[in-house]
C-alpha cells in the first residue's frame, strides 16, 4: 500500500471520531427541501409537508403486481415473553 494512502486512513481513523456529529446531521435547509431531493429521503413523508406523493416512476400500473414483501416482523410472536407456541 502506498505510505500516504496509509498515512490517510491512520488519520481518518484517528481523527474521525472527533469530528463534531452536527457535520454528519442534516440542515434546517435539507430538511425543507428534502421533497426537492428523491434521491435522499432525509424524513418520513419527504419533508415537512408530509405529503405521500412521489415521482418516482419504478413502480407503476404494470410493475406493482411483481411487488413481494422483502421481511416481515411480527410483534404477536413476541407477546408477553412467552415462547411461540407451533398448534401445527
């Protein structure tokens, strides 16, 4: 590996977590455009507006049938710390 590229990741590590983590969080401005930026969905309802459109266009009248649940989590399973009983 290359000294300087070395010397950087030292230095990345070092000094990365001493970087104020306001410098990671999001702007009062990022968070009123985030309806503006699809690309990153900074807030639940893309922005203060909390509206439920989008332009994106992956999903539409011909592809939402192909739509299958990615996971799935059941709070029931979990109910009052008692195992899962299987009647099966």
């Amino acid at each position: 590996m290359d000294k300087s590229v070395g010397l950087i990741a030292l230095m990345a590590a070092l000094l990365g977590p001493t970087l104020p983590l306001t410098l990671l969080a999001q702007s009062t401005e990022d968070l009123k455009n985030d309806a503006a930026t699809t690309s990153d969905v900074l807030t639940y309802g893309m922005g203060y507006s909390q509206q439920r459109y989008s332009p994106l266009t992956q999903i539409n009248r011909q592809t939402v049938k192909r739509l299958v649940p990615a996971w799935s989590y059941s709070m029931a399973d979990n109910c009052c710390g008692r195992p899962k009983i299987d009647h099966s």
